[in-house]
C-alpha cells in the first residue's frame, strides 16, 4: 500500500491509503455532500476567532480500512465531539461508524444524522446526545443556507464545547424554489423578462443543496449554453423529486411554461417498483438526464471507463428506470479554494462548457422532432450488417428486420411523414431495392450503383473537423481517404435508399480485409472513413431529424471510447452527435441495450421477443413417450409384454444416442436397471417436450396471433413475474392451488408417479395418459392454454379460479395480455 495525499474530486483506491493532510481539532464535522461541506467552510470563515478549532471533512475519501484507522488516529481520537452526515446510512461507512462508536465510548460526543431529508434511526440511535439535540443539528443541515449554518457552529459549541453564543432555532427554507443569478428570492417573471419570443422553454432540475451553498456558478453557465443553443432555460431547484409536494410545485411550473423538455441534474430515480409504469411527470416532454460528475475533469479525461461506479449508479442506472435520455456530464468536482481553518478543500462543481453544448443540442433537436411539421422531418432508418454479407442485412436478434422497417415506413407515412404512398411490398422486396445498390460487399461494390454520395471536399472538411488524435488514429489505421473501397470517382459512397425524403441506410462495415466477428465488439479498432463519410453525410447533407436503428444490434454503440460519460474523442459522440437515436430491441436484452443508451443516447423501444411455443415430441421422441406409457400400463396388466417393451425402449433409446445424453451404461437390461433408467427417460422426455423454444420471429409492429400467441402468452405466465404473489403469480401455481393439487407445477419430480387428485377439468383436457407429476404439469398448461384463449375475449370473465383469495385467472393474465400486445403491435 502506498500513502496518497486525497484530491479534490478525486478518490484514493481501495489498494492505497488516504491521508487528509489533519491536524487534530476539537470539533470534527463528516459530510458525505460536498456541497453541505462548501456552505459550512464558508460559515467557519466567519465564525469568531475563539470559536473552537474546527475540521471538516468528506468520510467517502477515506473509505478503506486503512485510511479510518489513520484518520481516527492522527484526528478524529483528539476529538470532543464528532458529527456525521451520512448518505445512504451505515452501510456505505460502516467501519467507519464502528470506529467512531468505540470514540464515543472512551467519552467524545457523538452525532450521526442521515445526509438527506429521510430518517434513518439506526444511524442516528447510535448518537450520544438526545433525540431534541440531535434532530435540530440535522435539520440546520438538511434547510441549510449561510443563516443556518452559522447557527449549527454556535449551537454545537455552546452545546458540548463551553462556549456561550447566541443561536437561534433551524429557518425552513423553501424546498422548491425558481433560481435566478440576479435575482434572490427569484420569480418565474424574472425569468421570462430574458426569454426569447417563440423559443421552447427547457427546464434545469438540480438539488436545493446547491443552492443553500451558493454552489449554482455551473448552472449560470448552463443557462447560458441553453440559451445560445435557441432554448430558454429555467431553473428549478428541489429538495427532492420523490417528494409529492417538490414534484407537484415542479409539474405546475412546467405546464404554465409549456415547457418542452426536461434536463434533470437530480440523481437516483423517481419511479417505484410497485408502480413501475407510471410517467415520472405528467407532461409528456423527455426527460434528458445531465450528469453532474462527481470525479473531477483530470481523472475522468484519463479514464477508459469514462464516470466511476457512483456516478454509474446515482446517474445512470438509476435514473434508466424512469426512461430518461441519458446524456453526457455537464460539470466536475473541483476544488474552489483552501479553507485554512477548517484545514480542508472546498469543492464545486465546475462546469464543461462543450459537454454542455452537446447536452443543449440533444434537447433543442429533440424539441424540434415534437415542433418540425411531421412533413417536414427527415428520419433515417439503419439496419445491421453484420457480418458484411448482403445475406445478413438487416439481422436483429430475434426480429424480422426487413419486415419490422417496413411497418415503420408504413407508420411514419400514416403519420404524414414524407414517404411515397407505393412503398416495398414485402421485407424481402424493401432488401431487394437496397442491394440495388452499394453495399457493404466489397466483391460486388464496383458493379453497384450509388444513390446518394459525399463529395470528398466535404468530407474532408468535416473530418478535419475531428479531434486531432481522431484524426491521426483513422489515417494511421486505414490510410487515406481515396484508399477506402466507399470512394469513387472523387465522392464517398453511401448505401442506402431514399423513399421520398426519408433514409433506409446499411450501417456501414467496422473494418475491410479484417474478421468481421472478431471486430464487431472490438474496443480499440477505430472506423475506417466509410463508416466516418456515412454518418457524416446522415447528420450534416442528409440532415437527418432523428435516426432509427431497428434492432440487436448495431456497431456505433461500440466503437472506441468511454465506456460511460463519454468525451468529444469518444467516436459514437464524434460521429452521431447529439442526434436523437430511436431504437427498436428485444426486450429480453437489456444489457446490450445499456450499452446504447448509456454510448448513444439512445431511446429504447421494447419489442417482444420470437413466439414462443412448446418443442412437444415427435419423430423418435415421440414413440419413444408412447412406448413409455404403453410400457407403464403393461406393468399391471401384463408383465411380460411390459418386458418386451422395456427391450424395445432401450433399443430405440440406443439408436437414437439418447444413452449418451442419459449416461446409461451399454450392460442396462434387467428389470432392476429399468427401475433407474426409466424414470430418467421419463424426466428427459417430459423437459424437452415443454421447452420454450422459439417459433419463428418476431414482427416490430405486430402481436402474435392464434396459436402463437395463445403459446407465447402462456410461456410469459407459466413462471411468478415481480414478487410473485396475486396478478404477479405462476398461473401453473394458481391452478394447481386451485385445484388443490398439493404439489409445485414449478419444482416437482416429472417422472415420479401421480397419486394425488384428478380433477374433471383437468381430465378433458387431453386423452393422453396420465402417470406422472410431468403429466399433471402439463394437462394444467393446456388448460390454462384454454383459460387464457378465454381471457382475450372476456378479461376478468371467468370465475373458475375464484377461490378464497385467489385471483380470476383472467385478471391474473390482463396485465401480461395487455403488456404483450402493445409490445407487438405499438409503433
């Protein structure tokens, strides 16, 4: 391990040890919010000279076991009294808490309050001092302001430190409030005097903290990059949007100003998990999501992963949930000044002026998509090629692509877009007419023709426009730009089709002469200058509104780069731009969808998955489970056929090399083997038969129908869904409690013998024999398959299932039904 001095910003990795820099001091003050840290060192500025000597400090920079041990060392033991502000609670400090406890026990008072508005006893029960005492400390914290925070100094020290000053009692300070520069308090009025006529109105969310700490000089400038992006900004600060009464001030002010997007600073989520389909506002306006960094510049320009793991979470994962557009970081921690008295740095949060210019952009062209007349906008639809034969174009995972476009072609010209009323008649015709041009298959490239090209002056000065290293990578990887197969006859080459003024594209080939399974997902192979002059043409001649890559997956998400909050040198940022990218994606990835829209600030748009179906048995398989049953029903009735026919099963089993897959030794043939063979065979045949296998793909734009998706819906209800309990419940569980089955459809021996009840329902379902718990699974699968065929007509019709707190079996499917036809059949 190596001893680190901390840096403003920046945090000393779990390998090495911490050090502050302390000496020790009477009163230790912890926060773990920088900004409540600024406010009290500017407070401890103004505080009296015999004022007590006074630390204050950040407990996230000395996070491992060695950096407590050396702090509580060389300060926090010297101490007479100790308070903590701790986000997230004991957990996210919790050696250090137990190193202050053993303080406290030795006689140093000891504070711990939450870090934000919510108690938190089990944190705050381990202070020393009384409730009164202690919940007054936290609430001259929580309303904050310079007011407060000079009377938190007095009050600690007239309190436990035998001093004698006057204080008053915490001032409540509003917890949503307009923020003006100029202007304190502020008023929506004073706002409007600087908006411009006729330009849309882009609300700034950010935390009340910074506001109590005089922490804003980031969001003056990013008023400013609003403003010169043709947009007029409005600032509200919250306490928190999880608040009803923060949330309702907030939706009230984004109505009276018809606000047209959202860019929200705030960390973590709004939505809940009990109701996770309810819009976070009510205005239906996106939401873009700009990330307040809480590393500092240096360290996040010379990092591969881009942010750190808490701004990942706080920033990012999180907020997904609510579905907002994720964006690029528009400031850093940095440090402000020294404060010598409290011997610590004050951090701000500095801003990035270019990052903040992407993040206008982003909001302006999504503002224009819901303003441009639908006639007017010009929309690019992208498919996949990989690999880079024309037979895989257009290749989502999953997703009839071909098909999908064209009912988006189909949707867009419903809407008024600008498309020809005779469009493609197929999937398979709209290929037809694109390998009616270049495409990616360079054996083929010269005999093609070329519809739409880049003249290569432009394209130079658009790739001159690069980042100097961008630059130097592309022509020290692939050469020149006449050297690139796309080039002919002085122009790039673009392939695609225009259908009136609206783009059908084939993303363009990550590399030439180099395998294209191998480069896909490459993080070092930079784009040759095809791939450049394609999206280069798409944003800047085409002039592309907004963009559509219709399914898993593209290569944009995963050219080099940042892996989150990436820079101008990052190449999705260097090539999309701050263009909005729609995307179409299965919804059983959300992985790989991460990576686009965390890279490419992409909306995700959830398609279903394949029909699903049950693989049943046929062929071998099949007489192999007729055999079986025939074979059980002879063990009563006729024991030596019953021989004949374990000899026939084990021969057929031979053929058929499932021995190999049963690990059935070659000598198996007596009774007494048959008893451990058979039921194995009993349990494999009884698996694959109700595998979920896919049947066919799936159609973006369309619900399954009849069988498939009677099938489909069935597989999605067959297994507990959330928590498992009422319309989140297995049908197979609810029927099998329905019907008093006294076993687990979903955990069950499959070839063990049935010996419990047979109700009438489940009887006529199916003339197939019925020996085994396999057995029973599967007759209630078909007749939930008939419950559910029900259900479509009539929702929460049938009553069959009604018994004591159990469900309706519709209303058990509703949700799922609903869900799964909006997935298919929404565009």
């Amino acid at each position: 391990m190596h001893l680190l001095r901390t840096q403003p910003g920046g945090f000393v990795s779990d390998d090495n040890i911490a050090d502050l820099g302390q000496t020790p001091a009477e009163l230790v003050i912890l926060c773990s919010g920088d900004s409540s840290l600024a406010l009290l060192a500017e407070a401890a500025q103004q505080l009296p000279d015999d004022y007590p000597s006074v630390r204050l400090a950040n407990p996230m920079q000395v996070q491992n076991h060695a950096s407590v041990d050396l702090y509580v060392d060389e300060v926090l033991r010297h101490a007479k009294v100790i308070l903590i502000s701790l986000h997230g609670g004991i957990a996210y400090w919790r050696y250090g808490v137990e190193r202050l406890v053993e303080l406290s026990q030795r006689g140093v008072q000891l504070i711990l309050v939450p870090g934000d508005d919510r108690p938190d006893p089990e944190l705050s029960d381990l202070s020393t001092v009384g409730a009164e005492d202690r919940d007054r400390l936290w609430q001259f914290l929580r309303q904050g302001g310079l007011s407060n925070a000079l009377d938190f100094f007095r009050c600690l020290a007239t309190r436990w430190l035998n001093r004698d000053y006057p204080w008053a009692e915490p001032t409540a300070l509003p917890r949503t409030a307009i923020y003006h520069p100029h202007k304190s308090p502020a008023e929506l009025q004073d706002w409007q005097a600087d908006w411009q006529a006729d330009q849309p109105v882009a609300a700034v969310l950010f935390y009340r903290s910074h506001l109590q700490a005089a922490n804003t000089a980031f969001i003056d400038v990013f008023c400013q990059r609003l403003q010169a992006a043709g947009l007029n900004p409005l600032p509200i600060a919250v306490a928190s949007l999880k608040e009803p009464g923060c949330l309702s001030v907030v939706e009230e002010l984004l109505d009276e100003v018809e606000a047209g997007v959202i860019l929200n600073t705030t960390g973590f989520a709004q939505s809940s998990p009990e109701a996770p389909h309810l819009r976070p506002f009510r205005r239906n306006i996106p939401v873009i999501q700009a990330i307040c960094a809480q590393d500092n510049e240096p360290g996040w320009r010379a990092s591969e992963q881009g942010l750190g793991p808490r701004d990942l979470a706080m920033h990012i994962a999180l907020p997904e949930l609510d579905g907002r557009i994720i964006s690029r970081p528009i400031s850093f921690k940095d440090l402000a000044w020294r404060s010598e008295r409290s011997q610590s740095d004050v951090v701000c949060y500095r801003a990035a002026p270019e990052r903040m210019d992407f993040v206008a952009e982003l909001a302006r062209r999504w503002i224009d998509l819901a303003r441009v007349p639908n006639g007017e906008k010009r929309i690019a639809l992208i498919l996949a090629n990989y690999p880079t034969r024309d037979g895989r174009i257009g290749n989502g995972v999953g997703l009839d692509t071909p098909a999908a476009a064209l009912n988006i072609l189909r949707a867009l010209h419903s809407e008024g877009y600008p498309l020809p009323a005779e469009l493609p008649d197929s999937g398979t015709a709209l290929i037809q007419q694109l390998l009616g041009g270049v495409s990616n298959d360079l054996d083929t490239l010269d005999q093609r023709p070329c519809h739409q090209s880049l003249a290569l002056d432009a394209y130079d000065q658009m790739f001159n426009a690069l980042p100097e290293a961008n630059r130097q990578a592309v022509l020290e990887r692939w050469g020149t730009p006449e050297s690139d197969p796309m080039f002919r006859g002085g122009r790039m080459m673009i392939a695609g089709l225009r259908f009136g003024l609206t783009f059908v594209g084939i993303q363009p080939a990550r590399g030439y002469q180099v395998d294209p399974s191998a480069v896909y997902h490459d993080p070092d192979l930079v784009p040759p200058h095809g791939y450049l002059a394609f999206y280069f043409w798409l944003r800047n001649t085409y002039g592309a509104h907004g963009v559509i890559h219709v399914g898993k997956h593209g290569n944009l998400e995963w050219l080099p780069g940042k892996g989150v909050g990436l820079s101008d040198h990052c190449w999705p940022d260097a090539l999309l731009g701050p263009l909005p990218n729609i995307y179409p994606f299965i919804v059983n990835d959300p992985g790989e969808g991460a990576q686009a829209k965390r890279r490419t600030q992409a909306v995700i748009i959830d398609h279903l998955m394949p029909p699903l179906t049950r693989a049943e048995t046929y062929g071998p398989l099949r007489n192999l489970e007729l055999l079986a049953d025939e074979y059980y029903e002879a063990q009563l009735l006729d024991p030596r056929r019953a021989r004949e026919l374990q000899r026939d099963i084990l021969q057929l089993v031979r053929d058929t090399h499932i021995d190999r897959e049963l690990q059935l030794d070659e000598k198996l043939d007596s009774d007494a083997d048959a008893a451990i063979w058979l039921p194995r065979l009993d349990t494999y045949l009884c698996d694959l038969k109700e595998s979920q296998i896919r049947d066919g793909l799936h159609i973006f734009g369309e619900s399954p129908t009849r069988r498939l998706r009677i099938d489909t819906l069935l597989a999605l209800l067959r297994i507990p869904r959330g928590d498992g309990r009422g319309a989140q419940s297995s049908v197979l569980r609810a029927l099998a409690k329905a019907f008093e089955l006294g076993f687990d459809p979903l955990d069950c021996a499959l070839a063990e013998p049935w010996s419990g009840p047979r109700p009438a329902q489940l009887q006529h379902v199916s003339e197939e024999a019925w020996r085994t718990a396999g057995d029973t699974r599967e007759r209630l699968e078909l007749f939930a398959a008939q419950l559910i065929t029900q259900t479509l007509t009539d929702p929460c019709g049938n009553e069959l299932l009604w018994r004591g707190s159990l469900l309706p079996l519709g209303c058990v499917a509703a949700p799922v039904v609903s869900a799964a036809h909006s997935s298919g059949s929404k565009l």
